[in-house]
C-alpha cells in the first residue's frame, strides 16, 4: 500500500502531525499498536490553559484549576488564581478528537498496529513493515515520522537515537475523592514521598482525582509504585482530602528525562514527541508540545511531498522551526530538574518556604520554562535567595545562547 506520510504511533505528536501533513494534502498513515487511541492512559494530564486555546483545543477537555499546592515535609506554598491559568485534560477524550480531525482530513488511522520493521530502496527509508491481528503488511512511502514515545522506534532503526539513558517513571491511581477540592491541584516534594521526583494530586470532573508519584529512574531504579501506595494509604500532608478514596483506574508511564536528541531529522525521517525528547522536563510535560510541534513537522511534511524533498537539508525546516520557539523552554527545563531531583528534604523545606513569597502571577511563567531576563531579574528582586548565585549564572547562560 501506498502513502506519501506514514507515522508510528497515535498519540498527541503523531496524530497532530498527520493532521496538518493530510490537510496539505498529503495521504498520511498512522499505526497505533494499542487497541484504542487514547488508551491505557499514560499521563496525568496537567496543563495550561491560555497555551491549548492558542493550539485552538475545545474548552470541554480542559478542567480548570483555581488553586496550587506546593508543599514539601515541613513547609508548604498556596497560590489562588482568580482566572484558572491551568487546567487537567481529559486524555482520552483530547486524543480521540485529534485523531477525529485528522481523519476528517484524511489521514487513515491504524490501531492494533505495531511496526516491526523498515523498507528501504537504495539504502533511503521508503516504508514500514505493520504487524496488524497477526497479519504483516508493507507500507511504502517516502517520509516516515516516529512519534512512537520513549520507544524511539524509528530514530533508533536509522541512528538519530541510541535510547534515553534517563526516563521519568510513573504510577498514578485515578480514584474517587469525594472530599477533595475540585479546582485544587497540588505537588508534593520530599525523599519520603517521591526521592528524585514529586508526587502530585489532580482533579479532574465527577469526584475523581489522579494521585501519582514519578521519580528520575536510571541507576537508582527507584520503583514508583512503592511510593504510590504508600501515599495512598498513609496521606500525611491531605488525610482528610484523601479519606473515604475508592480507586478506579491505574495508570503507568514513561517519558525522556534529558535533553532532546541532537538531530530530529535525517533522510526520509522526522522524529517528534516524546521519540525526540521534545518535553520539558522540569514538570515532565508534554502534551502541549507534542500538539504543537506535531503540526509543524506534519506542515513540513506536506511540503516535502509537494515538492518531492525529502533529503535532511529540506527536512531540517521542523528542528529549525520547533528549536526557535522551544529550544530555550526545553533547556531550562533540563536544567532545573537536574538541580531538583537531588535536593535533600531540608532543601526541599528551604525551596518551598522562599516559594511561598512569589507572587502568584509569575508561578505559571515559572512552571512553564518561559524564562527571560527581564523575569529573572522581576523574580530574583521579589523574592531575594530564590535563586543562588550559580544558578542564576547558569540560566543567564541558556537565555544568552538560545
């Protein structure tokens, strides 16, 4: 069979990618090896509000967050928002409408797909093999975009990735909470809870509440869950916010926890999502970029096939396009969750307790990674020891050469 664009995987990057590829024109393929778009869920959903609407992301996938908790064993931080500047989506709803508007431009849409493997012609990249209810298919094409996670599936195959040595591991229970405030989320710091990580509640509609705790796992081997259930059963800091919980739903994740790959294109191929690290890591976010980055390598796409260019000179357009509006986002997030994950709990203690002086209009700015010198400057004169002296070198350095 035959496509111009074929994309292994079907979450939020590759469906936004062959959403804007099929809308050129282009006739796009996507295989997800699941048996259902959007699930198992493997994210708590956490995200910003104003960012998805400029994505044009319908209201009704996003529950809107008034207040935030930062809290770690002895100390804690409480910011209200009047407007909710962030949000908890709706997973499976939110993918399975970006896989309903790329096939209503065109794009076919494969689940119980696994790629097993690639098609070359002249040593180029010109198709994948499809493993499909145990039936194995050849699809040809000339561009294939990998945007099947911390798999790497495809970067790996053609030498842009050799895997990530760190990954951000997750376990998460959606329970029924129904004592806890609905416009609340909360981030909990500290070794006792989650050690070179955090532990985060989040609301979303009908009494529910994902509880999860996701720590750095390399050569530690921290195991999540332990500390999971342990949250669970003993909820020190919200006893009675998490009394009388039913769970519901259990969820597991995993998501790159270093600096995006040095090259996201080559010859015939284009890597997005989580498959090229394209996250921030100081909160393990993705969503949002996956979305947004997805259509740009989806646009650029189209017009590869338009002009029939598919060599790595005409490619890097996308890691043009991606690095100049997240390369400084993506760095600083680095940066940060390096410094965070070793923090002892009398850190953690000292952290949040100068936290609590921010103003609460920066603390979305913060979390975000959109750092400037004029922020850094706002924030360090507000809040005086919020950042050391090194620190505060260091970030200069990234906001200088990014």
């Amino acid at each position: 069979m035959k496509y111009d664009v074929l994309i292994t995987g079907g979450g939020p990057a590759g469906l936004s990618a062959a959403f804007t590829a099929a809308k050129s024109g282009a006739k796009v393929a996507v295989f997800e090896k699941s048996k259902e778009i959007g699930y198992p869920v493997h994210t708590s959903g956490g995200s910003w509000i104003d960012e998805l609407k400029a994505l044009d992301i319908p209201g009704r996938f996003m529950h809107p967050i008034h207040e935030g908790i930062f809290a770690s064993t002895n100390e804690k931080a409480v910011f209200r928002f009047d407007t909710p500047p962030s949000c908890i989506l709706d997973i499976r709803g939110l993918y399975q409408y970006l896989a309903e508007i790329a096939a209503a431009e065109g794009a076919e849409i494969f689940v119980d797909s696994t790629v097993v493997g690639l098609h070359y012609d002249a040593k180029r990249i010109s198709g994948l093999k499809v493993r499909n209810k145990a039936r194995e298919r050849l699809f040809e094409a000339p561009l294939v975009i990998d945007a099947s996670g911390v798999a790497s599936v495809i970067a790996r195959k053609v030498g842009l990735s050799n895997g990530f040595a760190k990954l951000g591991v997750g376990a998460e229970y959606d329970l029924f909470a129904p004592h806890w405030p609905q416009d609340r989320v909360a981030f909990l710091f500290g070794n006792q809870v989650a050690p070179a990580g955090y532990a985060w509640i989040f609301p979303h509609p009908n009494q529910r509440v994902r509880l999860g705790v996701g720590v750095i796992n390399s050569e530690n081997k921290i195991d999540p869950r332990r500390y999971l259930d342990k949250l669970l059963n003993n909820p020190v800091l919200f006893k009675q916010e998490l009394s009388d919980v039913s769970q519901i739903e259990y969820h597991t994740g995993l998501i790159p926890s270093e600096i995006y790959l040095k090259k996201t294109v080559t010859d015939g191929v284009l890597v997005v999502g989580d498959a090229g690290g394209l996250i921030s890591t100081l909160l393990g976010e993705g969503i949002r970029f996956a979305i947004d980055i997805g259509r740009m390598a989806g646009r650029v796409a189209g017009e590869a096939v338009q002009k029939q260019r598919f060599e790595t000179r005409f490619l890097s357009k996308y890691e043009a396009l991606w690095k100049k509006k997240y390369q400084r986002v993506f760095q600083v997030g680095e940066f940060v969750n390096k410094r965070l994950v070793s923090y002892s709990d009398e850190q953690w203690d000292a952290r949040i307790k100068v936290l609590a002086k921010l103003d609460s209009a920066l603390i979305p700015i913060f979390l975000k990674g959109k750092f400037s010198f004029k922020l850094l400057l706002r924030m360090s004169h507000s809040v005086p020891g919020l950042f050391r002296k090194t620190a505060l070198t260091a970030l200069k350095s990234i906001l200088k050469n990014t």
